[in-house]
C-alpha cells in the first residue's frame, strides 16, 4: 500500500500521546481553524504505536526532554503561540 499524508488534531494540553501507524514520519505541526494539528506520512495499514508529543507555550518552560521540534501554531491571530516537539523515547 502507498504512504499516505494524515493530518490529527491535538489536545490542549502540554504533553500527550497520539496513536499513529507504525514507522509514521512527522512532518510539521501548525495552526487549522484555530486548533493545534500535526501532519505525518505513514502506511495506514501499518498497527497503530503511540507517539508522545509536547506543546509549549512561549515563555513557558519547556519539558527537559523537548524532543524533535515539528512546528509552531499561530492561534487566535498570533495573540498565543504554541511550539509542538515529538518526545522520542529510548
């Protein structure tokens, strides 16, 4: 089967796990109708693994394992900035 680009909304919170298809590549993460999303290419008929992702708000502290950075949103006309890192585990 071909990889295919999905896109999942994320939760307003500062960390927490998604379930994308196994060996999934984060692309970018970014503001859609005012809601933080991530976009990721994966075989969709690959199981499902979790995937643990942070938002963090500017001048907030950010986790001590921040992770791969994926992108910032703009949300409410840029009045909060949020920056999305993908925590990898070991």
């Amino acid at each position: 089967m071909p990889y295919t680009i999905h896109k999942q909304t994320l939760q307003p919170m500062d960390v927490q796990e998604i379930m994308v298809p196994e060996g999934a590549e984060m692309l970018s993460a970014r503001e859609q109708f005012d809601h933080v999303c991530v976009w990721y290419r994966c075989n969709p008929t690959n199981r499902l693994q979790p995937r643990r992702l942070a938002i963090v708000g500017t001048g907030n502290p950010a986790p001590d394992e921040s992770g791969r950075f994926l992108g910032t949103a703009a949300l409410h006309g840029g009045q909060l900035m949020f920056h999305v890192f993908e925590q990898v585990r070991d």
